[in-house]
C-alpha cells in the first residue's frame, strides 16, 4: 500500500491489481486528507493518457481498467527513480533555484529524483542513476529519456487541445520480464495527482496544487481535467459516489 494507491495480487502470474484511493498527501507526507472521488477520476485520467500513448508506441503497465476504482497491470519492478519533465518552471525548482515562476523553459527539461520517503525523493544527477545502477545501464537510461520527451511531446499536444497547459509532471517506469525478455515500461500513473495543469486562459490550477497550496475545489479541479479529455459527461457527479473499503490480499507466500 502506498500513498495514493494499493496493489494487490492480480488473477495471473506477472499480473497485479492497481486501486486507485482517495487518499491525498504533500510535502513527504507531513500533509494528509482525503479527497472524495479522487481515485476514480484517477483511475479513469490515467487509463485514457496510458492508452493513448500505448497507441504511440510507448509500452505501459496498464493491460485494462477493471472498474471505477482498479486497473489490472503488469506487475513491474519499479525503478527508484522520479523522472520529472518541465515545461515552465515553478515548484521545486524555483525554489531551489530562484528562477521566476512561470519562467517559460526553452525546451523541455528532465530532472531525476532518487525515490526515497525517507530522504524526501532528493533531487539526483543522471551520474547517481549509472553509477548506483538504479537503472541498469546507459542505453536503457536514454531509452527511457527519450520516452520522457516523447511522452511530453504527446501529452501538451493532447491537453493544449482542450485549453490546458501542460506545465510538468512525473513519471516512474518499470522491469517487466515478459517471455523472458526484459522490458522498459511506463508504470505507477499520470492524473493531476502527477502532473501540473493549468488553464491556458486564466492559469487556474486543475491539479494537486489546489490541495498542496489549500486553494480548495480540489475535485472540481480534477473533473475539469476529465471532463476537457472527455472522460466523464457535464452531468456527472462522481464526488458523490461512495465506496466500500478493499479487502487486501497476502501475497508472500505465493
Ligand atoms: P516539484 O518537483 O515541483 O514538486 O514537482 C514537479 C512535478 O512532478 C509536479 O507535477 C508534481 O506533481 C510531480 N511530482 C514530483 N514528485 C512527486 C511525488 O512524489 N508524487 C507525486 N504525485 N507527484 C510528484
């Protein structure tokens, strides 16, 4: 179990179950909450981004959604590595580096961070990754930067078309052996949760900055997203649907 999810066995060998929660956390988990309806539009955002980029040739995780809250996966070693794609500055780094926010980024730029809770994910050079062996060489790290750039290539055209700027997001990929081969695959998610959206026309935030920075109407926020990829209908109301909590299953001694 993790902040924002849980994965459970899946019905077959190299298989896992994806739940998505509603559970919200900031700031290395010192700020917590839960957010009704969170891990549906979750759920639902991440399936239609993973699809579409499974239609572009990147390879993910996701095999299916099961239902309003699960996915059924390939059951990855997720690498310990947070890959961060900017396209404008704000966040972390111009925190770190005194740079205006809102800064436009001639190109994008990829940053690395060693996944770590207890260390607060520290920001780390591509130099950390090889030499640590987090990834295993330099080929499969440039093939996964190339995905990166890829990936944020397909996702601004996408939501630039619905009136959204895709300002930076996260990504995490994974080892699968699949027939004996080791692949490459985008993993964990992409929803609000991972990535910071902003109106193109009055900037307001449609992500997890609204529950970070307490600006409120933070599933509003997420349905906004939704809605604009034409995921859920105007009508749609899903803060109000209520769920039962999963029932987890032991996995070591399988
Ligand atoms: P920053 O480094 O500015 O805090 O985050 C950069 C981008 O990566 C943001 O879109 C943020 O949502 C995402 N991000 C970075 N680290 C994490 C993390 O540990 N969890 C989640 N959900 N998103 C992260």
């Amino acid at each position: 179990e993790g902040k924002a999810k849980i994965i459970y066995e899946g019905p077959e060998k190299g298989t896992a179950i994806q739940h998505f929660k509603d559970d919200a956390t900031a700031f290395n988990n010192q700020k917590r909450s839960t957010v009704e309806g969170k891990g549906v539009l979750n759920n639902r955002i991440s399936e239609h981004i993973l699809s579409n980029l499974n239609q572009i040739g990147i390879k993910t995780h996701l095999i299916k959604r099961l239902n309003m809250r699960e996915q059924l996966v390939r059951l990855v070693e997720i690498l310990p590595v947070e890959f961060i794609v900017r396209n404008i500055a704000t966040g972390s780094m111009t925190k770190r580096l005194g740079i205006p926010d809102g800064t436009i980024l001639s190109k994008p730029l990829i940053e690395y961070s060693y996944k770590n809770d207890d260390l607060g994910d520290p920001l780390i050079a591509r130099e950390h990754i090889l030499e640590f062996k987090w990834v295993k060489d330099e080929k499969a790290l440039n093939f996964i930067n190339d995905s990166c750039l890829r990936i944020n290539d397909f996702m601004q055209g996408m939501f630039r078309g619905v009136g959204i700027k895709l300002v930076d997001f996260k990504l995490e990929f994974g080892i699968a052996n699949i027939e004996g081969k080791e692949n490459i695959l985008l993993a964990d998610e992409i929803s609000p949760d991972t990535c910071r959206l902003w109106d193109v026309a009055s900037e307001k935030k449609l992500d997890k900055d609204r529950f970070r920075k307490d600006l409120g109407n933070i599933i509003q926020g997420y349905q906004e997203v939704a809605r604009r990829l034409g995921i859920i209908h105007e009508e749609a109301n899903i803060s109000e649907v209520k769920f039962g909590k999963p029932k987890a299953v032991n996995i070591k001694n399988k």
